[in-house]
C-alpha cells in the first residue's frame, strides 16, 4: 500500500463546534520515514486470477420487483418482497430486519443503521410528495430524507409507540432525474424504529382520511386591539383555563388555584399575540390571594425584557408589576408562579394587561 486517506468529521448532533489544528502523520515508533530507496525492479508474474473461496453477495436489485403501485416511485415500499430487494443497507449485521412486512431498525451505541434506494425516472425542476409510517421504542428517533438530486435537502424525524405518517415535499435539482431515499436510526438510540408504506409521488398526495371525530379546529386569529382594550384572552376565566397554558392549576368558579408540588412548580402562563411598541410603560395586574414565598407574577419578552415582583401572602388585593419596552417592539409572556417545594398556594380571580396604543400583529385585521 502506497497511500491513505486521512479524513475528519464532526457526527451530527455534537453539542459543541470540533476544532482541529496541527495534523500529523508519522510511522507507529515516531522515527522520521527513511529515505527514498531504488523501486525493486517491477514483478512481471500475472495476478492470480483464481475466484475466491466466498462469493461476496449480490446486492444488485432483482429484475423482478413487483411494479410500481398508485405512482409511487419507490420500489419494495411496503416491504411485502419480505425482504430488502430494492434497497441497499448498511450498519451492523442484522441490524436492518422484516417482520410481516414491515422494516425494524435497530442501532447500537457506536453504529447507525440505515436503509436507501436511489429513486430513478424523475424529472427535473419539479415538485414531489414524500410519506412514511413509523413508530419507535423507548424513545427512539426514526429518521428519514431525501436528498443528493433534490434542489435542497430534506430530512426529518419522529418518536413514538403509535404508528403515525409523516409528509413533505421536495423539488428536483435543475438536471437532476433521480435523488436518495433513506431511513436510518442513529447510534446510541435507545430502542428499535419501525417503517412501513414509503411513498414519492410526483405532486401533492392523497389528503389523508380524517379521524372519526373529525379534525382539530384551529381558533381563530387574535384582532389587533385598540388602546385600553384587554390584551389577555379570558383574562377572569370565564371559560375556565381556555388560553392559558397551566402547570398543576386546577379551576373553579371563575378562579384558579395554582398548588405545586416538592419537584414542580404551579404555573399560569399566556403569550401575548401582539408586538408591544418600543419604549411604552405598560401595567401588568393581577387580583390574587394567598401566595407567599415561591409566589411571582413576572413578564418576559424575546428579546431580552424581563421583570418580575414577588406576591406576599395576604388576603384578596391587586398586584401591579410596571414595565417599559425596550427601543424596539416586544413580544412578551405573562406567567404567575408557585414556587416548587414553597409553603404557599396561589389563588388568582384575574389577570390584564391593557394595550396603550400602537401594539403590532402580524395576521391581516380579520
């Protein structure tokens, strides 16, 4: 052997940046390589030419897939062959396996294991749909893409016992007439993933059948409000916990009572939908009772913003918490907290932040 190839890589989901000076390569004892010497004359004996004892296997897709199915260009895509014709695997043996046609995938803590096909027959500058099912063990992150022919690359991930689907599309390179499918489970996972149905189609795919009962409703965009109106969604929970996202926070008659435990803190917690314009004083109020050490109403925007005061404990009265925005416009969370492993409950009937005029939304007025 007359050369190497010496090669440096950073894994994927390194926390932190590898930073590489100063290479070397110099022979096992650390003595300086010898100088060059006159080449022996060349051997003129011609190789042998013998086959080896084992036939390497063949990984050459069979002639005789079963034809591609509602448009799909992916080739054994539901595994039904009840083996990997079609798709090249690498990783440890035995690390990529069928049962009742469907794929498992199961890393180690030094190996990835992954699973490819090249898709051929594509055309150029166009757009393509992508579809899988999953499910993983323990946790485990089922990854997948496509990429190397695509105008970029699109890769993704999903955990889970249930078996879910998951989507998206991609566009062709300017000369490109295939790309690369894959399925992978990275090293150190720490269970087996699972895929079944692997669909590309040219254009949109097949909307999915909604459930039974229907789909989730999205609410509907916040108004931009005027000066004086109130910022906070159900602010005298009227309709109980509704905009408001909660930590052990139970509700009753229009009052919430935030009670943590030795490990969690009680919380109550809503996002502002609006950009608070720069350099406004603003009031945030509450009318609580109880609370104590542990107990807080605070405000924190995106960009820095950040005040906070503590709720002694008392009977029933207002809290005020003033603050200004900062030279540019503000997006801010209002939370009010019980304090994990604090003595105190905090009951709180309300909770405003009144617009002063100028806030900024995103979303058209509906």
């Amino acid at each position: 052997m007359s050369e190497v190839t010496v090669f440096l890589q950073a894994y994927r989901q390194q926390t932190a940046p590898v930073v590489i000076d100063d290479i070397r390569l110099e022979p096992a004892n650390g003595t300086p390589a010898p100088e060059p010497v006159n080449p022996l004359p060349p051997d003129t004996t011609p190789p042998d030419v013998s086959p080896p004892d084992v036939t390497p296997p063949d990984t050459t897709p069979p002639e005789d897939l079963p034809p591609r199915v509602d448009d799909n260009f992916v080739r054994n895509a539901d595994f039904s062959t009840g083996d990997l014709s079609g798709w090249q695997s690498s990783g440890p043996a035995g690390a990529a396996t069928l049962s009742e046609g469907v794929l498992k995938l199961a890393a180690t803590p030094e190996d990835t294991v992954r699973v490819e096909q090249r898709i051929t027959g594509l055309q150029p500058k166009t757009r393509y749909s992508f579809a899988v099912r999953l499910r993983s063990l323990e946790g485990a992150w089922a990854s997948f893409g496509v990429d190397s022919g695509t105008q970029y690359a699109k890769t993704n991930s999903a955990a889970g016992d249930a078996w879910q689907e998951k989507r998206f599309t991609f566009y062709t390179a300017d000369d490109s007439t295939e790309v690369r499918l894959f399925l992978e489970s990275y090293m150190g996972q720490p269970g087996a993933v699972f895929f079944d149905d692997v669909k590309i189609v040219e254009g949109k795919l097949t909307p999915v059948t909604p459930p039974a009962e229907g789909w989730f409703t999205l609410p509907a965009p916040r108004a931009l409000v005027d000066a004086g109106e109130e910022m906070l969604l159900n602010n005298r929970f009227e309709d109980g916990l509704t905009g408001w996202v909660t930590d052990h926070a139970e509700t009753a008659n229009n009052v919430v009572t935030l009670t943590p435990t030795s490990d969690e803190s009680a919380r109550l917690v809503q996002d502002i939908p609006f950009a608070l314009p720069p350099d406004t004083a603003y009031s945030l109020e509450a009318v609580v009772r109880g609370g104590g050490p542990g107990a807080t109403l605070s405000v924190a925007g995106r960009d820095g913003l950040t005040a906070s005061v503590q709720i002694e404990e008392g009977a029933s009265r207002r809290v005020v918490l003033p603050f200004t925005t900062s030279s540019g416009y503000e997006t801010v969370r209002v939370m009010l907290e019980q304090y994990k492993a604090s003595p105190g409950i905090l009951t709180i009937e309300s909770v405003s932040l009144l617009a002063q005029g100028n806030e900024w939304i995103d979303t058209p007025q509906p």
